[in-house]
C-alpha cells in the first residue's frame, strides 16, 4: 500500500472528514453502527441525500455533559437509549429525524431513590429550529433535548415502589387535611 493510501485502513480509525477536500466527499453506508456518542456532523461535508445512523447514548454521554456541553447538572443521572437518526441532506437546508428508545435514570422527587423511566420518543427537526450554525450538527445533543424535554415534570416512583423508609418519613410528617371540631 503506498503511503497515504488509505489512512482509514492503515490506523483502524475513521478519517478525519474536515481534512478531505469537498471534491472527495466520503460516501457514508445505508447505516452506519455509531458506538457511544455520535461525533458532530459536519454537513457541508456530507454528500446530498439520506444518511442513517444507529448510536447509543450511556451513562458516559450523561457524565461528560459538563466538559461537553457546560451542563452543570441534569436531571438524567445515566441512561441506556438506543437511538437512529436520518439525515435528508439537500443542497440548501435538511431534514433530521431522530428516534430514541431506552431507559434513563432519574432521582424519585418522592424518596430521593433513584428511579428507572423508559422513553420512547420521536421527533422531526428542520433547519429553521435554529439547532445548526449551517455547518455542524451535534446529533447526540439533539437526542438528549428531545428526552429530556419529553420527561415528565414530577419524577417519581409508581405509588408504594417507593422507599419504605422514606415512606415512613413522610407520613410522619403529613399534616391531616380534616379539621377537627374541638367540641365533638
């Protein structure tokens, strides 16, 4: 093999596409298996028309949310979601549509135990969302907008799965809703 050829082959890794000439636009197959957080597209870089991927997003993704993203908390403490994206790329704008199946990790708003929600969400993203510089797409970060936007507002336990301690602590405290007439 003659030196350049091939640098993909040669070290194991993908190519760095920002370093190819626009005229030698790499072809990206029907799907494209994406282990762990999907790299930031670079669209101008991307040949015109559809593109699939398949990606995951774990507890990794979830702990590197602050040197990634500034993120200084989330309600997300990890996660499990598989997720696949299509890409239809034309010559001046894009369509993207993302599916993520999964579970998340969330701490119980009832007994501060950390909880297991599954999601199962879908969403249609076009250029005019403002989500893109024209350049790039950080396809992971849309994926973890779209979960957490779709998370209910009171994260908790299904009634009695809660802690029993805390349970117990709770109901300690309540305050009865009935008035008592002192002359009964």
């Amino acid at each position: 093999m003659a030196q350049g050829d091939n640098i993909a082959e040669q070290s194991g890794k993908m190519p760095i596409l920002g370093k190819m000439p626009l005229s030698e636009k790499m072809p990206i197959p029907e799907k494209m298996p994406m282990p762990g957080r999907l790299p930031v597209l670079h669209l101008n870089e991307l040949a015109q028309g559809k593109h699939h991927f398949s990606y995951r997003l774990d507890d990794r993704f979830i702990q590197e949310l602050p040197t990634t993203y500034g993120v200084e908390k989330s309600e997300i403490i990890g996660c499990a979601i598989d997720a696949e994206a299509e890409l239809l790329l034309r010559e001046n704008d894009y369509s993207l549509h993302i599916h993520a199946q999964g579970d998340v990790r969330l701490i119980c708003d009832r007994c501060l135990a950390p909880m297991t929600y599954a999601v199962d969400v879908s969403d249609e993203i076009e250029p005019d969302d403002d989500e893109t510089n024209g350049e790039t797409l950080d396809i992971s970060w849309l994926t973890y907008e779209m979960i957490t936007i779709n998370l209910p507002l009171v994260h908790s336990h299904p009634e009695g799965e809660c802690m029993q301690d805390m349970q117990k602590l709770l109901q300690s405290h309540l305050c009865s809703t009935v008035e008592e007439d002192p002359e009964q």
